[in-house]
C-alpha cells in the first residue's frame, strides 16, 4: 500500500501592505523577506528563525517528494557525470617563465590552480579548491592572479553563499597565506606593477560594487586608499588589468551605458584618468597598445559595434576615428589586442569568424574551418608581446577543441579536445 502524501507546508499569512506612488499592494507573505536581510547576506545564522523554520519545513517536503526517485536520480547524475572527464584541466597559459592552468581531480568539487614550467616540467599546486572547502559548510572560489614577479598569488573565495568574496594572499615559496585579509569584494584582484600592491572592488551594503580600493601589502584593509568612488547606485563597477598590463581597467555600466577610466599600475597615481564621459546609450570597452586605445562602440548608432581609436592622452569622443567601420549585420562579439595584431570575434548570419588584423600594414585575415556550422571563442592569455592566440572551437558534431594560432606563419596547433568517458561517435550526428 502506498505511504499517504506528505502534506506541504503552508506558509502563514501575517497582513502587510505598502503603497507606492499612489497605488497600494497587498503582500501577505512580505515576512518571508527579512528586515535584516543586508546582514544575513553576510552571516546566515542571523536570519529569522521563523523564517528558516519555513524554509526547513519546503526543504523537507521537497525531500520526502522527491525520495521514491532516488534510483532515477542516481542513474541521471550516473549518466551525466559519464560524459564529464572529472578529472580534467585546462591547457597551462604562458606568462614568463611559467605557464598557468586549473583542473579538478576525480571525485572532487572544486577547482584546483597551479603551474609548471613554461617548457614543461613538474606541476606545482598553490591552491586546492577541495582543501580549502573543508573549513566550511560552503565554498566557492572567485577571482585567482599570480603577482607579476611570480611570487604570490592573489585569490578570493566566499564561504557564505552570500557572493560577499574574501581576498587572501598566497605565498608561491611557503605555500602559506599572508596576513592579509580583504573582506566583502566582488572577488577581482589585480596587481601593481611592482607586485607589493594590488587593487579591488568593495561591495556596499547593498551588494552593489561601487568602490575601488587599493591594498598595500602587510597593513589592514582599514587603511586602504579609495581610488575610485561610483555615484550612480544603479551603475556596476569591475576592475581589470589592460591587454599590456600598463593599466587597471576600471569599467562601469548599466544595460545601456558605460565609462571607462586607466589607472597606471607602475606608480601610485591617486586619481584614475577618465576615457570618455558616459553618454547615454552609449557602451564602449577597450584596449591600449603603446600611447593608443582601441575602442569597441556602439556609437553613432552602430548598433553592430565598430572599433575606434583615440590616443590615451586626450581620449574623448570628439577624438575618435573610425578603425573598423560599422558594418550592418556584422556583429562585432570581442576584440583581443597585441603588440603587432588586432583579433576581432565576428557574427554574421549566425555564423562566427576570427578575423587577424596586422596593425602595422593594415593587412587582415581570417581562419578558415571545414565545417558549415560551428562555435568560436578567443581565449585571452597574459602576454601581450606575442604572435600566438588562443581559441576554441566545437560544432554539434564535434565536440570542443583548443588551437593555438600563430598569426604570422597562420599555423593551427590542436593542444586539448574534449574527452567523453561514455563515448562519442561523431558519425552518428549530422548537421
């Protein structure tokens, strides 16, 4: 005889209403949001008790539903987890005289960073997601950098599920952490030039990235510079290091409009240097190769984005030049820049393509692929002074690759295709 139905839990009414610009709306269930919710976001034993008796109780119910699909739901995850290599890893990028990569070991949850030598040798492991996991009930890595010398590596890690990060600091040499303690971030860190300072995003109390600080090693992060302050609440603020890593990109923006400031990260300049001033429904995003940017915009109704260039000295609209005009139908999805080329990631008619500018003649090409249809994405590395990109590449007949493309001799190099544990048989799809 089957068990009667467990019975769902049944939320109490407490009468609340509230009135917003003359009109007035009824929520009974508003007490299910807590007063306090700022601080639960950063300790979750702070919530009402009532309200995590409630949300016990669905959890419970859920449970008990759901328990005659146990086996289902074990032979799902079974056949899922078979076509994961649990034990994978990236390709190692290159930066000096390492090369960087991530995996995961089998059975584990969390990603694993290190690094080898740059023409290979033993791999060493600085941070080990699963270790670190263990010290809470939740964990989840945010941003990771390894200093320019090489000797530290910054990285962030919220262990609250609140998306609150905190950035420590680990020493290559005794693979310990150093003092340093940065709370409530967005998790991004990026590094002074000299490797003794580095630069981050302060959450507010409303979860909103607002700030930019920078935190000189071995003081408190009470006593950190505020370099950049946001004033529009409804704008997110983001940090990163420029394509030659002269810069900190200090971008901010809603859904249809951005500014862009530099911040040279050689020196300890108090003031970030503004690009262009933000004009409504007007996005840009850039990069800078000696004194000039390369801007990629929808303005002046490109709608399909173009590429400009302004010298870094005087950088306002007014300055602008067309590079890569606007071209109707032609979508313009990314743009990596280099000491001698410019790569552009295209769409057009639902299909991408990788297009290789040489900045000194002008001269362009694109990389060419057999298949009709297919799936591209540029892979962004730490060197600027290089003639080697990196890209992936997959179809619904294959599954994804990793190239290595030297822009000079346009040789392909195939470093990593995804493996299937439970198989695939590319003859048995077509497209």
């Amino acid at each position: 005889m089957d068990k009667a139905p467990v019975a769902p839990p049944v939320a109490p009414r407490h009468p609340h209403s509230v009135t917003h610009h003359g009109i007035t709306v009824q929520d009974d269930y508003a007490w299910l949001k807590d007063a306090n919710w700022q601080e639960v976001l950063r300790d979750p034993s702070l919530l009402n008790s009532d309200i995590r008796a409630y949300l016990e109780a669905e959890n419970a119910f859920c449970e008990a539903t759901l328990k005659p699909t146990e086996a289902l739901q074990a032979t799902l995850v079974a056949e899922m987890r078979g076509r994961i290599k649990e034990d994978d890893s990236s390709v190692p990028a290159p930066d000096g005289p390492f090369a960087y990569f991530s995996e995961y070991r089998e059975g584990g949850q969390h990603e694993l960073i290190g690094r080898m030598p740059r023409d290979g040798g033993e791999r060493s492991i600085i941070l080990d997601g699963d270790i670190l996991a263990k010290a809470s009930d939740y964990f989840r890595f945010g941003g990771a950098r390894h200093s320019p010398d090489h000797k530290l590596h910054g990285y962030s890690a919220d262990i609250k599920g609140s998306e609150y990060f905190t950035i420590r600091v680990r020493d290559w040499a005794t693979g310990g952490d150093l003092d340093d303690v940065i709370e409530r971030t967005d998790g991004s860190v990026v590094w002074s030039a000299d490797s003794k300072s580095f630069y981050y995003v302060l959450l507010d109390d409303n979860h909103r990235p607002l700030q930019v600080f920078r935190h000189v090693l071995g003081t408190a992060q009470s006593s950190d510079v505020l370099i950049y302050q946001e004033r529009d609440s409804g704008w997110f603020t983001h940090i990163h290091e420029s394509a030659s890593g002269r810069y900190c990109v200090i971008s901010g923006g809603d859904h249809e409009t951005s500014e862009s400031h530099l911040l040279e990260l050689s020196g300890n300049a108090a003031q970030p240097m503004l690009v262009a001033a933000r004009e409504n429904g007007v996005r840009y995003s850039l990069a800078e190769r000696g004194d000039t940017l390369y801007i990629l915009t929808n303005a002046d109704g490109a709608v399909d984005f173009k590429i400009v260039t302004a010298p870094i000295a005087n950088a306002g609209r007014e300055n602008w030049r067309d590079l890569i005009p606007h071209r109707p139908g032609r979508y313009l999805v990314d743009v990596e820049l280099y000491s001698g080329h410019l790569v552009r990631l295209e769409r057009a008619e639902a299909l991408p393509s990788i297009i290789i500018r040489e900045l000194g003649g002008g001269d362009e090409h694109t990389i060419a692929f057999d298949e009709l249809a297919y799936s591209l994405g540029m892979i962004g590395g730490y060197e600027f002074d290089t003639t080697t990109i990196r890209f992936s590449y997959s179809s619904m007949t294959t599954p994804s690759e990793v190239f290595d493309y030297d822009m000079v001799s346009r040789a392909r190099k195939l470093l990593k295709r995804q493996e299937i544990p439970s198989g695939h048989d590319p003859a048995n799809y077509v497209t």
